[in-house]
C-alpha cells in the first residue's frame, strides 16, 4: 500500500494504490508504491513556512538567567499583601515575558521540538513554585510542618498516635514516606518540605500529558494545556501531603483507565464489505491507524496496577477516592471507560477500609460525617465564607482567584463549541463537571469546592486549550475524516491490470481536504504571548496571595524548635492562631491548644489566654500576618496581646525577637526555663485544629 499525497489547488488529494490479488495470487495482498513517493508526500506537508532557528532557545536561556537572578536577590522580608510578588523586581517579570516569548515561538513553529517545549514548562515549574523555597529559604505552610511530625511519629515509633489527629486515620502516605526515609537514612521529615512543591509539580505533568493526548487534543494544545494548568494551580495543595500524593496516584489511574479502554483496532484488509465503500473503510484504517491494541494479559497488568495505586489512594486520603469515583463515572457515562469493574472497585475500597480502618475518626461523630449530606448551598457558603474576607488587599486576591475560575469555565464553553467537530470532547466536558458533586455530600470544613476544582482542573485546561488550537493534529486520518465530513468521496480511478501476475491495481481518491497550516498564524501568536504572560501574573498572586502569613523565617523557625527543648512532658502551649512551623517534633509529648478556636463562642486569643492559662505562649509574625490580613485585626496586635498577658495574667518573656515571642506563665513564683523528666512521653490528648 503506497500514500502519495499532493496539494492540487488548495487541497489535499491523496491517491492510494493497492493491489486486489486476482486468482492466481490466492489471497496475498502485495502493497504497491514507493517509500520514497510517502515521504516526498510528508515531507511536503511540512515544508511551508517551516522556521525552527535558535531564537526561542536564546529566549529560554536569557529567561533562566534573569528568574535566577531576581530570586536570588529577592528579600524575603518584603513579602507583603501581595505575597511574593513584592518581594520581586522587574528582573523577574522580564524573565517571565522571555520565558513565554520562547514557549509561544516554538509553539508554533512548523514542527515544534518537544525537548525544548519541555524544557520551557519546566522552567515555568521553577518559576512558579520554585520561588517560594529558593527566597524564603525556609519551608512554608503550617500543615507541611505538622505532617512532617506525622512522618517523623511513624519513622521512630512503627505506629500512628491513636486518638490524636483524625489524618493518623489514614495514614498510608505518611507510613509511606516514613519506609522511604528509613531506607534513605533521612532522620526528619522536616527536610523533605522545602522543595516538595517543585518535585510534585515535576511528576504530575507527564501524567496530564498522557491524559491530555487521550483526550484528542493536539500536540500544541497539550502544551498549551500544561502551560494553564500549572498557571490556574493556586489551590496550593501540592506540598508535603496525603492529598499531593493521592492527586498524582489519582492522575496515574485515570491515565490507566483511559489508556486501556481505547477503541479497538480495526482489523486491516479483513473487512468483507466490497465496494467504494469497503475500499474506503481499509484506507481509513491505513491511514489513520489506531494505537496498538493491548492484548488482555496487558489490560489485567495494567487494571492491576490501577486497583493497587486506588487503595494506596484510599489508605492516604479522606475525600481523593470519592472524587476519582466521580471521575470514572464521568468516563464510564461518556462511553470512555471499558473497565467498568474499576468503577465499582474504588468505592469498594473506600467504603471498606472507612468502615474497618477509621474507626477512630467516625467513632462518635458520625454526625461529622452524614451532616452535610445534601447540603450543597452550606458547602458553597462555608467555603467562601471562610476565605472571602479579611483586608482589602485580601479580598481582592480572593475575588481574584473567583474570577480566575469563571474564566475558566468560560473558555471551557468556548472550547467545547470549538471542538464539536471533533471526538471525545464529551468526555473532557462531564469529567470537568463531574467532581463538583462532591459538594452534595461532605463539606470538609470548607475546602471540598476548593478539592473539586483541583480535580476538574485538568479537563477544564484541555477544554480551554482547545478554544485556541481545537484541530487534531493535521495527519492523514484528520484530513480525510474532514474531507469526509465536507462532501469528498473515495472515488474509484480506472482498474489497471498487471500482465501475466493476474492482479489488479485499484486507486481511491479523497479530495476537498484543506490543508493544515504549518504554523500557527502571527495573530494567534500574539493571542497565546499575552495569555500565557498574564497568566503566570495572574497566579503569582493568586497561589502568593497567602504568602504573608504562610512562609516562616528562621527566627521562627529557631523560637519554635527552643520552646519544644524547653517545654517539660505534660506542658501546654497556646499559640495565637495555627500559623506557625511546629509540631514536627516530640509529637504527643506536649499539648498544643488553638487560642483562636479552642473558646468558641470566644474568638479573641486573648481573652482565651486568659481562661486556659498554657504554661507557654508561643507568637510569630505570620499569626500577625494571618490576624491583619485574613481577620481585619489591627497592626501590631499581636505584640499588643502580648503586652497585655504580661501585665495582668502572669506572663514574662523568655524569648524577645521581631519574628518571635515566647511567653512562659510563673508558678508558685517559679519560671519554667528548663525541660523536666524528658525521659518520659506519655501519649497526650491534644488540642489540634482540623
């Protein structure tokens, strides 16, 4: 079988010659044609306007060389309520316009590398969840911090704290990271946080793009994709976590599920159909082949792999199962998802291991559970109650990060309009709506809309990648598909017979095919230069909006390990509000009391402080920072909580810093200055906030 396409008059006109044995040559099919003719065809194709020259590689490298600049000169006590981005200068915005400048020229050359593509979204990685550790210097995010004490409890004990913290109820990530430390020799946990953000970020992409091209986007709108998705990901969920790990083990069996229920082969020169249109049917099929079909061995292998990696997702995680259930629901509705077996085995192994292995977390409070069921209205409210509030710099990164969201709704409509024409556009459109049915079932303190569209996001940036490059990529089944689609028929050339052999040669036709455009048109370019600098903007305040109050300095970090060496067994310490770099070490040891929420009604750390009385009182500046910023308190107000603890409940500092305060109570006329019976550490009940 020989392809010879030629560009007659605008169109494409693919003549295809093959050999239909006579008698004498039984049923032996013999291909006719050179390969030389196929590649003068494909070559071609891609000859016009091509331009791949060391411009964007030029780019790439001036882009690397001012982001590392400005990051290192950055000061990380600039953060301010814009987060990172005051701490920036115009070296790193410079570097940013290059970076995009070099992505978007390779993109639409004729033929894009993809070493250098990768090469640029790796650099976005870096620049974008990079700047953070290389500033700050230090690791960030409070529960980062926590689920480094959860690591280093399991790493040193084998076992998990009952009855201390409803996360020890899935504790498969941790005992996980735990095993790895133990076999790397790695002593805390708390050195692993610094750059876990980049490492996640690195790993999920290979994921999406896998997810991406089963979904049918092209090459280019892959690309793109990846390029939105890590610009849209400020949900900031990608730290040192159970729910990191389980998003990409997540990804892991969609790719899975996806990769092993493709459409099957067609079989080639076996179709029994004679005609015009069995002859149309075997070009297709050579033309257009499919990915080679898995054999069965192949599919139990793989569906294997998926049923373990879903439970290593239900022993990490409380609400990662019932999202991924959403999703492969979506996929088995759409027609997407042969492995219908998969479907049920998720919920399966949710259901069992909540009702056998969290018998600690719903113990007692099933009401926890079962009290949202339904109450979608509640979910929403909560969850923008709690984050849609505070200074006005605030507010206006939260109603940011709204509008970032309706934009993507909104190009995914476009997207999907775009993409009619073409398969599997359903499929990306019901797995983007169907996470946010979670909202009708569990509330998760406020964070189940946000876990929503963590999952959705994939399929909404593939969507809104295909509102600006929706075509397939321009191969031959494309083009004979759309040739197809406007009216061009397989058309029947005059029979030549070959002398003496008894065979006969028959040629088909496909015309009306336009051709594809080698490169991307100078006004699209232009389009996808500002979107993709505007949206790495955009996300370094979005996904920095917090950074004020979540990062932590080394001034912090020192008071917090000096007052778990100077707390005796049994003590309390009350800390303002859950912003501060502790609890990694000595877990159970001490009791750790949340002034903020511990004396509901009563919000006032203060007033708190005065009814519990902690032995220690431990104040940052990020609980300042959370205080101004998130719950409209005054400048200073921490300082001048402190002030007042000292005056009239007893208090005298034993640690005075800019960045950190330590407040020790006196007994019976004695200060606490020195670790007691160290030797001893009995299992605490603990106060913990959520």
């Amino acid at each position: 079988m020989s392809r010879c396409p030629r560009w007659r008059g605008g169109s494409l006109v693919t003549t295809d010659a093959y050999t239909r044995p006579g008698k004498e040559a039984g049923e032996r099919a013999e291909a006719v044609g050179t390969d030389r003719d196929a590649a003068a065809g494909r070559t071609a194709s891609a000859a016009p306007g091509q331009t791949r020259g060391p411009a964007p590689v030029a780019l790439l490298a001036v882009a690397a060389v001012l982001i590392g600049w400005a990051m290192a000169a950055a000061d990380p006590h600039r953060i301010g309520a814009l987060g990172i981005v005051d701490a920036l200068d115009w070296r790193y915005a410079a570097g940013i316009v290059a970076l995009a400048a070099a992505f978007v020229w390779e993109l639409g050359a004729a033929r894009p590398r993809t070493w250098l593509l990768a090469s640029a979204t790796c650099a976005l990685v870096v620049a974008i969840y990079g700047v953070s550790p290389v500033v700050e210097q230090t690791s960030r995010l409070p529960t980062s911090w926590r689920h480094a004490g959860f690591i280093n409890y399991i790493h040193d004990n084998g076992t998990v704290l009952h009855h201390y913290d409803a996360r020890f109820s899935w504790p498969g990530f941790f005992a996980g990271v735990a095993v790895l430390m133990n076999t790397a020799g790695v002593g805390d946990a708390s050195h692993l946080l610094l750059y876990a953000s980049v490492v996640f970020m690195l790993a999920y992409l290979p994921c999406l793009a896998m997810i991406f091209r089963e979904l049918g986007l092209s090459r280019r709108a892959t690309w793109l994709a990846l390029w939105l998705f890590l610009c849209a990901d400020w949900a900031d969920q990608e730290y040192l976590s159970p729910q990191g790990a389980a998003y990409l083990l997540s990804l892991v069996v969609l790719v899975i599920a996806l990769r092993t229920s493709g459409r099957r082969a067609p079989v080639v020169g076996g179709s029994t159909g004679g005609g015009v249109r069995g002859r149309r049917d075997r070009l297709r099929a050579l033309l257009d082949p499919p990915p080679p079909a898995l054999g069965p061995r192949q599919q139990m292998a793989l569906l294997g792999c998926a049923a373990v990696l879903a439970f290593a997702v239900v022993a990490s995680h409380q609400l990662s199962p019932p999202l991924l259930t959403l999703l492969l629901v979506s996929l088995l509705l759409t027609g997407r998802l042969r492995g219908r077996g998969l479907v049920l085995l998720v919920p399966i192994l949710f259901v069992g291991y909540f009702t056998f292995g969290a018998v600690d977390f719903w113990s007692g409070h099933l009401s926890v559970v079962t009290g949202d069921v339904g109450g979608v209205g509640g979910t929403v409210n909560q969850t923008l109650s709690n984050r849609v509030q505070g200074s006005p710099t605030h507010l206006r990164i939260a109603f940011l990060r709204i509008v970032v969201v309706g934009v993507l709704f909104a190009g995914a409509a476009i997207g999907s309009l775009r993409r009619r024409r073409w398969r599997l556009g359903a499929v990306a459109q019901a797995a983007a709506i169907a996470p946010f049915g979670l909202l009708a079932l569990q509330s998760y303190g406020g964070e189940a809309l946000l876990r929503a569209y963590l999952f959705a996001l994939p399929f909404l940036c593939a969507l809104c990648a295909a509102a600006f490059l929706p075509a397939p990529d321009p191969d031959f089944g494309a083009l004979v598909r759309r040739g197809r689609r406007r009216g061009g028929l397989a058309r029947r050339r005059p029979r030549a017979r070959t002398a003496g052999s008894g065979e006969e040669t028959v040629q088909l036709r496909i015309r009306r095919a336009r051709p594809p455009r080698p490169e991307l048109s100078r006004r699209l370019s232009a389009l996808l230069l500002v979107v993709c600098t505007g949206a790495v903007a955009v996300q370094l305040v979005c996904r920095g909006g917090n950074e004020e109050f979540v990062w932590f300095s080394h001034e912090e970090v020192a008071a917090t390990q000096e007052l778990y060496d100077l707390a005796p067994t049994g003590s309390t310490i009350g800390v303002l509000n859950g912003f501060f770099p502790g609890q990694n070490d000595d877990l159970g040891r001490v009791s750790l009391i949340n002034l903020e929420s511990k004396c509901k009604p009563v919000v006032d750390p203060y007033q708190c402080a005065l009814q519990l009385k902690p032995d220690y009182i431990l104040i940052t500046r990020a609980q300042d920072a959370y205080g101004r910023e998130s719950e409209s308190r005054p400048e200073k107000w921490a300082a001048a909580d402190a002030a007042s603890l000292e005056r009239s409940a007893g208090y005298h500092r034993i640690r005075n810093s800019p960045d950190a305060i330590i407040l020790a109570r006196e007994v019976d006329g004695e200060l606490r200055t020195s670790r007691v019976d160290a030797s001893t550490r009995p299992v605490l009940s603990v106060d913990q906030e959520g």
